[in-house]
C-alpha cells in the first residue's frame, strides 16, 4: 500500500499551475510575434527585390470596425509601383481598398481593392495617384494588423509567394462569375419598401433626394419628431449601368452628442436605418457607396410610440423601450404595466405576475450609464424564456404565458459601468385557457 505525502502533491500542484498561468500569458505574445515574424519576411524579400520598405506601426481592428490608416508620402527615387500587405492572425477576415479607389466594383483598378485570405491580403497601385491612405474594415474577429508598404520601379515577390504558410502557394485565378442581373430600379424598389411599411401600419413621407458628391458620399440633416422611425436610402443607378453594383452604407447619430442611433453595414446597395425617440431630436445621417454625383431617393416611414410605456423615466427610456418592440414586431401593449421595477448593474431577480391563462410581455430599458450588455430571462415553472439580443444594447423583451398554478420569475443581467435600468411588464392577454 502506497502512501500520498500531500506537501509534495500540492508542491506539484502549485508548479502546474503557474506553468498553465505562464502558458496563458504568453500565448498572446506568441501570435504577435507570428505577425511580426510574417512582416518581417515580407519586409526582407521585398527590399531583397528592390524595393524600398517601410513597415508602419502596427495597428488594432475590433468586430465591424473601419480604420483609415495613412501610408507615408513617396520619397524622392522611390519607384512607381505601390504594395502594400496587410498581416493579421490566421481566423480573421477583413476588407482593404486604397481610399481614393472607385467605389465601383466594375470600373475599379486591379489590385485596389481586396478581401483577406487566411489573414493576409496584398493591394498595388502602379502609377496614377499617390496612395496615401488605405481603408480596413473588419469582417470577422478582432486583432493587431502588421502593414508593410514597398515602392518598386520593378516587380516584386507576391505576398503569396512569400507567405505560403497562410496562402497555399500562389493564388489562383479568380472565377468569372458572368454577367451580373439586373437590378430593379430604385423606384421599384423603394415602392416595395414604402408598401411593406404601409401594411405595418406606418406613416410613408414624401421622398427626398440626396445627392452624392464626387467620392459617393453624402450628408442628410433632418428632426425625427416622437415614434418610432424607418430611413431607406436607395442609390439610384447610373444611365446604361443598371448591372452596376453599389454597396450603400450609413448610420444616424445625434446632433448633438454624436451618440450612434443607426447603423447598416450590409453589402446592398440600399441602406436601411430604424431608431425610435421619445421627444423632436435633430439627426445627422452619412452615407458612403453611391454612385459619385448620382443620386439617392430616401424614404421615411413613421410609427407613433406605444401610449402605454409608462413616461415615468423620461422621454429616452420610452425610446429604448419602443425601439425593443419596434424591432421584434411586437403588438402594442393594450393596457397599463401590471409590474414596473428598477434596478441596478449586475444580476437582479424579480417576482413576475402570474394569472393562470395569461400571456404577459416584459421589457427593459437602459436609464443611464454605460451598458456592455442585456439579457432578461424570465421562468415559469420549469420553462425559461430569454431574449439577450438586445435592441443596440439599450432593451431587451421577452414574453411568457402562464398555463397553470406555477412560480414565475424575472432575471435582468446588466453589465456595464455605472448603469440604471427600468423593467415593465405588460398582461396582453387574459383568459387565454381556464385554469
């Protein structure tokens, strides 16, 4: 029989897991020093070449974020031919063009413009323009960027020939992906838009037109009266180029805090943006990827807020509230809040109604503070309903029905820094069943 001596055991113990500890904590430094070793190759084969490197700092991206990083002026003797290699870790995907490239697929010079390849892509420019800033937008994961510019009279290395590791080699041809349909025209399609908001039972405004400048981008000021509001921007196809793909995005922010209300990244050449606000709130709306000095049809459609969302907490939490059923295509509450509570960050449970043959709907909605992220659960019996989307990280809703004598529960997970939530909940229906 053999006997343990425990001082060695936990001696042991303690080793491992400073060694797990150490492991943990140098992991991410290994993946930089990749990076950093991939640059660094490419750096030395490129001006093994001929050409003359600058490697700029390196450069993070987080999920759905568009950086503008600028590219240093050619110095005197530099050659004509511009590359640039973008390096990231191997599972993320993101986008690059040179920012003074056309926004028109079509028309767009080879080489300026790309999508990511087991996290690495190559953009060049020979003659023509200066390229002075390259545009990255992050299509999936997060992470540091290592950027390598080369000016040549020559030719050098591909980025695939110098990286195989991440590209398989050289790669291949692009497929010809034919002749592109044509698309409806705007007014079509901003037809089907209105009538859609129509038989939602919103209010459509006659449209405007919003004209693009030279880049494709353009600049909307309006007031968003009280309710809930729909903003469709449709670009307008150019004569003889009803092929022509345009990718529009925009977003709404404040007028007078810049606070974001809206945003469409889409890859359509429609935007559409949807806020809810509880007072007349002045709004400044960008848009990029329209046809340069074309033109934009926008279109409005409103819905008034819910006369029953309680104006207990002010005008902006009846917005986060409406914007929560607005999004989820939740009827209007009928009557008054059965239960309204407020609470605080962290987890809070709550004791719900629970009329037995009732259907109830529950929403919450940020009052101050910064919020990270919202989830509201609700139990019934052994049941859980739990909606932790999130409408832009202000509200969140869910809806349980109560079918017989069961305990029912309500949990808001807030997390954040200094935030404040209100909590309603709503019976929609009574009597649904006999108990």
């Amino acid at each position: 029989m053999s006997v343990v001596r425990w001082p060695f055991v936990r001696r042991f113990v303690r080793i491992t897991v400073s060694l797990g500890a150490l492991a943990c904590a140098w992991a991410p430094g290994v993946a930089r020093a990749d990076l950093r070793e991939l640059a660094g190759r490419v750096n030395e084969q490129w001006a093994r070449a001929g050409a003359r490197t600058v490697a700029l700092p390196s450069r993070f991206i987080y999920d759905d974020e568009s950086l503008l990083v600028p590219v240093p002026p050619p110095a005197e003797g530099d050659g004509a031919c511009t590359h640039v290699a973008i390096i990231g870790s191997r599972g993320m995907s993101f986008r690059a063009r040179l920012s003074d490239a056309s926004t028109d697929p079509l028309d767009e010079e080879p080489g300026a413009r790309a999508s990511s390849l087991a996290g690495v892509l190559e953009l060049q420019r020979c003659g023509g323009k200066a390229v002075r800033h390259v545009a990255i937008t992050s299509a999936a994961g997060r992470g540091a960027l290592e950027i390598v510019v080369g000016r040549v009279r020559g030719t050098i290395p591909s980025l695939a020939s110098v990286v195989p590791e991440r590209t398989g080699g050289a790669l291949p041809a692009a497929p010809e992906p034919g002749n592109l349909p044509i698309v409806v025209p705007a007014s079509g399609r901003a037809d089907s838009a209105e009538a859609r908001a129509r038989l939602d039972g919103g209010r459509v405004a006659a449209r405007e037109i919003a004209r693009p400048g030279e880049d494709g981008n353009g600049e909307i000021e309006m007031v968003l009266t009280p309710g809930c509001h729909r903003l469709e921007l449709f670009a307008v196809e150019l004569r003889g180029k009803s092929r022509v793909r345009f990718d529009v995005d925009a977003e709404m922010r404040h007028a007078a805090d810049g606070a974001l209300l809206a945003s469409d990244r889409t890859e359509a050449p429609d935007a559409r943006l949807e806020a809810c606000v509880g007072e007349p709130t002045p709004v400044g709306v960008v848009f990029v990827g329209a046809p340069p000095r074309g033109r934009v049809l926008v279109s409005q459609s409103t819905w008034p807020l819910p006369a029953r969302l309680p104006p207990l907490w002010g005008p902006v939490v009846r917005s986060h509230m409406a914007r929560a059923l607005f999004q989820r295509h939740v009827a209007v509450p009928p009557d008054e809040p059965v239960l309204m509570v407020q609470g605080g960050a962290g987890t809070t449970p709550v004791r719900a109604p629970g009329e037995v043959g009732a259907c109830y709907v529950a929403v919450v909605g940020l009052t101050h503070g910064q919020v990270r992220a919202f989830e509201l659960r609700a139990r019934i019996g052994g049941r859980e309903s739990t909606d932790d989307r999130g409408a832009a990280f202000e509200a969140a809703l869910t809806s349980y029905c109560v079918y017989a004598h069961e305990k029912v529960s309500l949990e808001v997970q807030a997390r954040g820094a200094g935030l404040a939530w209100a909590l309603a909940v709503f019976r929609v229906r009574s009597a649904a069943w006999p108990p």
